[in-house]
C-alpha cells in the first residue's frame, strides 16, 4: 500500500505531466514530508551493481533523501546505491547524466 502522503506526490507529479488535473491548482496539494521516501524514475541510472539515485534540493520534485535511503536499505549489499546531490534548478539526474554505452558518460 502506498503511504498517502506519496500517493499525493505522485498524483500531483502525474497531473502536471498529464495535464490531467486542468482547474485544479497543485499548489493547495500538501508536499509529502521530508521523511516520505520519494523516487523517481528520471533519478535512478542502473550501471550494473552501482545505483546512482539523483537527489534535488527542491522539494516539489524528483527523489529525496529518504528515497534513496530506502532503496539502499532495500537493496542491500547486493548493490552500491550512491546518491548523487543535484542543484534545485536541475529536475532529475537524467536531465545532466546519460550513459548511452558501457564506458561512455555524457554530463
């Protein structure tokens, strides 16, 4: 079950990309607390067994710190989750980080 504070971050993620929500205004939506884990799939680069997760400053998007505690926890040893701190302006890691082949980064 989804906790309904990220409920309410991913409808108001959906919304604004989907322009699904036209007449409503997003900014009366509540932002989930600092502590709900929030990750988004722009923020997560698998290269093998290394996890990059994207952290934004800006609290109404992409993922949080908790986020990428949570996949760590979750994950384990088995992989190297490594956070990745991103400015507030910049909305997720794939917005500066590409990896199109093994050995090739464009940032």
């Amino acid at each position: 079950m989804i906790p309904a504070a990220s409920a309410i971050a991913i409808w108001r993620l959906g919304c604004y990309f989907d322009g699904c929500c036209r007449g409503i205004s997003l900014d009366s939506l509540p932002l989930p607390s600092p502590d709900t884990p929030l990750l988004e799939g722009g923020d997560v680069i698998v290269l093998g067994r290394t996890i990059l997760v994207g952290n934004t400053r800006n609290p109404s998007v992409g993922s949080n710190e908790a986020g990428f505690r949570w996949l760590n926890n979750i994950l384990g040893s088995s992989y190297d989750v490594v956070r990745v701190p991103l400015r507030e302006d910049v909305l997720h890691l794939d917005c500066v980080l590409s990896v199109p082949r093994n050995g090739l980064a464009i940032v």
